[in-house]
C-alpha cells in the first residue's frame, strides 16, 4: 500500500488521509474535514496526494499553524494565523466552511497566507458550498479563480499551465459568484467540471495517485502501533488454530 | 390498509427510548429479526426471481483450483469467483493476520472474462496482500470446519446422509474470517452501486457474497463426495443442506465500524424499534397471528436446546432462556394473558418485567416475525447517504442543551478512576488489525482510534461549563479544534438519538462482543457462540432456502431454524405466503 502509482477507491482516501492529518498532529475532527475535502479532489480527477503532501508537510515540519483568529472589518471579513505564520489548510478550509454556514456571505472572506489553496475550494466544494468565486494569486505569481457555480458545476481559470493542485501560499479571497465577474483573470485557461461525471469517471476507474502517495502513507504509518509478541497474542482470536 | 393506518398513527407511544436500547447488556442480547439483512436479500432473490448458475469449475479432483457462481438478477449480474487451495493445517486460523485460507473469494459486479480471472488468480488468493479494481464488490476468504468438510464427503460418497447432530453442533462446512466490501484494498466504493435497487439496503452485496459461498460449500461437497463414490454417492437431503449455514468468525473490527458510522446504526435501530413498537400498538391481533406466535415459541426451544456453546457466560445466559422461553409459553396458556387488547403489548410488558434482556430481544424477534405486512416496509429506511456534518450554525447553548439531555451516561462518568479509563482502541502495523489494548500494558495509548466518545464528551462538557453562550460554535470550534470530532457526533445525535452507544468503550468491564453481536443480529446472523471477550463465532443463512429453493412458498420463513427439519408451522403475513 506504500508503493507509489496505485489506484485506490474514496473509501481509501477518507481512511488514509483522515490518519495522514492525525499523524502530523491535527485534531482528529479537522482531519476528518481534511479527508473529505481530499475525496472531493479526488472525485474531481486530481491526484489527492499531489494537493496535500505540502499541507501535511508543513504541519509536521511547524512552517505551518492551525491556530486561526478572526476579525470583521468595514470590507468584509478576515481569517488569518494568530501568529503571522503560514496558515495550515486543514484550519483554514474548515473554518472557512463554518465562516460561510454561520455568516453567509455578505462581503468578501480574506483569508491570509494559506498554504495550500485547493484544499480551501474542496472543502467549500465538499460541503456544498455554490454562488461563490475563490481566487488567489500564489508564490509563483500564478492567478487562480474557482467558481463554484452549483452542485453540478464547477470551472477553475488560471494565468498559467501551472497545476492548481501544486499552488502553495497565498491570500485567498472569497466572494459571491456574479454573473459580471465571472472571468476575471484576463486570457486565463478556462476548465470547466461537471460533478456528476467526474464522480462516475472516479466510482468506476478509481483514484490514480502518484509518487506523493508514500510519503502520504508515511504520515498515516504514524497512526499504527508496532506489534509485538505480546501485542499479537492478546489479539482477538489469538491462539486458536482451527480444528472445528 | 385502514388496519395499518390505524396502527401507524399510535405506535409512536410505544417506541422504546434510546436510553434503554443503546445500552450494551441489551445490544449484547440481540437477535435477528425479519428486518435483518439477510431476509431482506432473500426476499428480493424470490420476489424478483433471481436465478443462479454455476458458470466454472476448473477443479483438480481435490477440488482445487477455480470456480465462478453467478447470480442473475433483472438488471445485471454477480460473480462469486472462488478460488481453493490446499494449505498447512497450523497455518489455518481466524485471525485477520492470517496469510492463507482454504478458499478466497471475490464478487464481480457483472460476467468476469478469463482476463479478469487471471488477474484475481494473482491477487485474491494474497486477499489483503493484492490490489483490487472497481469491478470487484466484495473480497472475502474461508476456511473449512474441517470435521463437517470430512463428514459430509465421506457420507455422501458411501451413499448415506451425513451426521446431522454433527453438522447441528458445528452449522457450517466454512467459516469466512473475513468479508470486505465498500471500497477495501481498491475494491469498488458503496458508492457506485448505492443507486441500486438490490444494493439499497445495507450490506446487500457482502451478503450476496456470503450466500453465494455457501452455496459454493455445499456443491463443493457434494461434487467431491461423487468424485469420491461415484455412483454409489447420493447428494444431500433438501432438509439437511438447508440447515447447512457459513461460519464466520468476527473480531474487533466491526466494533470500530458501529461508532464510525452514527447515522447508519441510527437507521438500523429506528426500523427495528419501529417495527416494535407498530407490533405492541396494534389493539386486536390481526387474524392468525397469535397462533403463529405460540407455535413459533415451541420452535425456538427446540432452536435454543441446538444452541451449544463453550463460553461459560453465553451458556449460562441460554440455560436461563430455555428455562424463560418455558415459563413464557406456561404464561401464554392462560388464554386471559393473550387474548385482550393490546396482546403484544402485554405479551412484551410481561417479558421485559420478568425476564433477561436475551429473553427480551428474542421475544421481540419473535412478536414482530408475524407481522411482514406493517414491518417489511421498514427495510427500505435501514440505509444512508448522510454524512454527520459539523454545523456552525448551532448555538453553544443548543449544544449545551443536548448535552445535558442525550449524554448525561457520558458526563457523569468519573474519569479520573482508572477503570473507567482501562482500554484503548488502537490500530496494529499487522495488517492494521483493530485491537484493544490495556493501557499500562499494551503500549499505543498516543495512537488510540478516536472511539472515546464518552470520555470525549466529558471533556467537552467541561469546556463548555466555563464558557459563556455568546459565542458561536464555529468560533468555539476556533478556539478548541480538539472537540471539533465530538461536537460533529454530539450534533448528529441531536438529529439521530438512536446513533449513540450509552455506556463507556474504554471501561475496565467493557466487552467488544457486545457490539459485535448487535451488528451481526442486524446482517440476520445467529448460533453467537462467543470465543472471548475479543469475537464470537456466528452462523449465516442457516435454514435459508437454496438457490433452486428460492422460489418455494416457504422462502421467507427461516428464522430460529431447527436441525433437519423445514419450520413446522406456516408462516403468515409474509411476502412468501403471497409469493405461494
């Protein structure tokens, strides 16, 4: 299961990932938001390792927090790390998802310095979240809007080929979808999603994930306990040899 | 129809509270019903004329090697491909760490190519060591009861009936030790068949796969007993093939299953408890319905007396059920104690005063088996979608509120006692074996698996004691994500009040097997015959008609079944009654 280029089912994704995250030490809760937004990306046809490995990373290597603070301010609404460090995607994808069922969105969610943006969108995407546009300009200069548009469609457009799911820190900004500010990003490569299809596409093909996925399963590892003699023999079932 | 209606309106009074159902000395006493999963399958198999081939058997004369039973529904196929092998005989055990079985097996959703079974020749005889696809359902493996195997062959082949008191104390020629589905080692997630007509209930395909390899075992024996004797070999008797179940052996790891998946377990309980209470509404027995009941009290004895089990807390608990079923069916002589209003309701308001919670749950089984026309319906609401889902929206006093109201088992628990804080559940690196460690014993308390829910809920409680209700909850969630899990279950039970276990998982007198044995009653399994604290042994589709049976009149009338014998007394009020 370490080995790199499988195919593994969302099932898979939500039992791995959700460990992956409690394996780099966030709260159990968040992980399980984390693993279902990671079935989101999935079910999208991206490769859920390749968009989470430098989330996971970064929490266990302290370049990121989770600790969050938010604030309201005449232009609408701010969520950053207490402690100006990189804000963790894990944190910040749930509580962007808790900002918008509590508040709604009247103005502009900022969310700043977030490590991996994607993650935010498939959080918001997972929970059903539409009629909002996310869009982030990254460390690489690299321009990204998502529209959620409805439960059935979804478009990313972005300045460059640069894969989203490899986008790292940046202030995010989310809004309602308007009809006028629907492509912002001017000559931006338009790709446009049907959630229905990509969902049958995945149920009947799989997941694909690539040489990210050991070091996935590296960090879910951490959830296991080595065995021992003792350990083995106080399993259930133990010490019986069939002879019914 | 106005019957039924009637008996809709008002059975709400009679609904049992979660309080005293999702308690683990009463899960731990669970029987089946009509509503398990098992019947629901069958029930389908028949009314939609379901019809089985065997389409290989590439076997030597051993009977190793590949074979393929097909169930064809109306909409599409499944293929049980069934790999056998011979394999050392201290290299057979239960464990989920065990690395060879007499037989593996997968089911294909559809008709499988030869390039399909070349693949899974190379992978499901490894089973959790090999790589799945999205065509494969269920993976599952097997090992013989190697006295019965033996028993059987050997009659047959001489041309005499095997030793029914024999297959009786055993109930199986094998016993699978496990059976994945939903998305396991990149089998096919629930999700691409959930839309399914004959996928809807729950656990529908592992069950297919289940049935399909007892009928595997029992044409296995047969075609080696005519190997063996030739034409002096007879096959079995109808009677005895159908008393023959699959054996299974269940550990700890469909404990942390029941606690993963609330709303489900939920789902599951408001059916059966549903169906209770519609039964104790109902003011006049519907017609024959009170004679159906008294005979199959008669019937279950005889069940029990079959019941052997080694275990010196389940024999004692089934000594006290013949000695109470005895006493129930002296009690129901006096007609003046049945024949009023209400009867069921009386009936169970007598058991539940005088007798143990085993007795309880089987006379529940037993008063709802009559009454497939107001309960059947029930099964089509046992299955979910709903993921629990963490809403900010609710209020910190709402969250207080439930709290006090739906977890006050959890909150009053003292927690610094050592014995209310004895287990752990932790993942093994074997095979990511669930156990259930002791803490300063075992060590892996820093990986326990999030199963705490009361502890976790106390902790909680106590945050939010000293916390003003001005906040809200996505913002408490902000301050403490280390209750974000416990709040999601906390809310979901607001919701779902049947989703909660009510007792401690981590207490020293905690036993797993309880909610093994609520599980497996629900899948319509029975015979528990507990091998520890840790797994039980079980009994499946014992009494089930046969593939060439299933379209008898008799169908759907096999629960608590007798050695040998098809049930002695008709059923009513079922689909098969219909069906004839």
């Amino acid at each position: 299961m370490s080995k790199s280029r499988l195919t593994i089912s969302l099932n898979e994704v939500l039992f791995y990932f959700t460990r992956a995250g409690f394996g780099v030490n966030a709260p159990i809760g968040v992980s399980e938001d984390f693993a279902r937004s990671n079935i989101w990306v999935a079910q999208n046809g991206f490769d859920p390792s390749e968009c989470s490995l430098k989330a996971l990373d970064n929490l266990d290597s302290r370049k990121s927090s989770l600790s969050i603070q938010f604030e309201k301010n005449e232009n609408g609404s701010h969520l950053f790390c207490k402690e100006g460090n990189l804000l963790s995607a894990l944190e910040a994808s749930v509580s962007c998802v808790d900002w918008l069922e509590f508040n709604g969105l009247n103005g502009k969610l900022m969310v700043t310095n977030v490590d991996c943006p994607l993650l935010v969108v498939s959080a918001l995407g997972a929970n059903q979240c539409t009629g909002i546009k996310v869009s982030w300009l990254d460390n690489s200069n690299n321009h990204y809007q998502v529209n959620l548009c409805d439960e059935t469609k979804w478009e990313i457009i972005s300045s460059s080929e640069a894969p989203v799911e490899k986008s790292n820190n940046a202030d995010i900004e989310i809004s309602a979808l308007n009809a006028s500010e629907k492509i912002s990003i001017k000559n931006g490569k338009i790709r446009t999603f049907n959630v229905t299809d990509e969902k049958l596409k995945t149920l009947n093909n799989g997941v694909k994930v690539g040489d990210k996925w050991p070091q996935i399963y590296e960090y879910f590892s951490r959830c296991l306990v080595k065995s021992s003699a003792e350990s083995r023999a106080s399993g259930a079932g133990a010490g019986l040899v069939d002879t019914d | 129809m106005t019957v039924k209606l009637k008996i809709l309106d008002k059975y709400l009074d009679f609904m049992r509270t979660p309080e005293k159902v999702m308690r683990l000395d009463r899960m731990g006493s669970s029987f089946p019903t009509r509503l398990s999963f098992m019947r629901t399958l069958i029930r389908r198999m028949a009314k939609e004329a379901w019809r089985f081939e065997r389409t290989l058997r590439n076997v030597d004369k051993e009977g190793y090697g590949v074979s393929v039973y097909s169930a064809i529904t109306p909409n599409r196929t499944y293929s049980l491909i069934a790999f056998t092998q011979e394999i050392p005989a201290d290299m057979r055990t239960d464990r989920v760490i065990a690395e060879v079985w007499d037989a593996t097996f997968s089911l294909f959703d559809g008709v499988p190519t030869q390039e399909d079974i070349d693949y899974l020749a190379n992978n499901t005889p490894l089973q959790e060591g090999g790589r799945y696809r999205p065509s494969e359902l269920v993976l599952a493996r097997a090992n013989k009861s190697l006295r019965v195997f033996e028993n059987i062959i050997s009659s047959l082949a001489s041309g005499v009936q095997p030793d029914l008191e024999l297959i009786s104390s055993v109930g199986y020629l094998m016993r699978t030790t496990a059976v994945y589905g939903s998305g396991k080692f990149g089998c096919a997630d629930r999700a691409k068949i959930a839309d399914r007509d004959e996928c809807n209930a729950p656990f529908q395909v592992e069950l297919l796969a289940v049935y399909l390899i007892r009928w595997f075992t029992i044409d296995m024996v047969e075609e080696l007993a005519q190997e063996r004797g030739g034409k002096k070999a007879v096959r079995l008797d109808k009677n005895i093939s159908r008393f023959i179940g699959v054996g299974n052996s269940t550990g700890l790891g469909m404990a942390p299953f029941l606690l993963k998946h609330p709303s489900l377990i939920h789902n599951w309980v408001v059916a059966k408890e549903t169906a209770l209470a519609r039964v104790r509404s109902i003011e006049t027995a519907l017609p024959g319905t009170i004679e159906v009941f008294l005979k199959s009290l008669l019937q279950v004895g005889q069940h029990i007396d079959e019941w052997n089990v080694a275990d010196e807390v389940q024999s004692a608990r089934i000594s006290l059920l013949t000695d109470e079923i005895q006493a129930l069916r002296m009690w129901c002589e006096d007609e003046s104690n049945i024949y009023r209003p209400y009867p069921w309701n009386g009936i169970y308001q007598y058991v539940e005063d005088n007798f143990s919670f085993e007795c309880q749950e089987m006379v529940v089984s037993l008063i709802i088996e009559p009454h497939g026309s107001i309960v059947d319906e029930l099964a089509d609401t046992m299955s979910t979608n709903s993921i629990p889902k963490f809403k900010a929206d609710m209020t910190l006093s709402q969250l207080k509120e439930v709290v006090a109201d739906a977890y006050n088992w959890a909150t009053t628990i003292d927690f610094s006692l050592e014995e209310s804080q004895h287990h752990f559940w932790y993942y093994s690196e074997d095979k990511l074996e669930p156990r259930f460690g002791s803490k300063g014993v075992d060590k892996g308390v820093d990986q326990e698996m999030p199963l705490a829910i009361g502890r976790d809920v106390h902790d909680l409680n106590k945050v939010l004691l000293e916390t003003d209700d001005d906040i809200s909850i996505g913002e408490f969630a902000m301050t403490y994500p280390q209750f974000r899990h416990i709040i999601r279950r906390i809310q979901n039970t607001y919701e779902r009040p049947y989703s909660e276990v009510q007792d401690n998982l981590l207490s020293e007198s905690m036993r797993p097997l309880d909610l093994l044995r609520f599980k497996l009653a629900f899948f319509g399994a029975s015979k528990f015959d507990p091998k520890s604290d840790l797994w039980t042994r079980i009994s499946m589709y014992q009494g089930a008609p046969l593939p060439d049976q299933i379209s008898e009149p008799n169908h759907d009338c096999w629960s608590f079944p007798i050695a040998g014998r098809s049930q002695s007394y008709s059923c009513i009020n079922c689909t098969c009654q219909k069906a004839g």
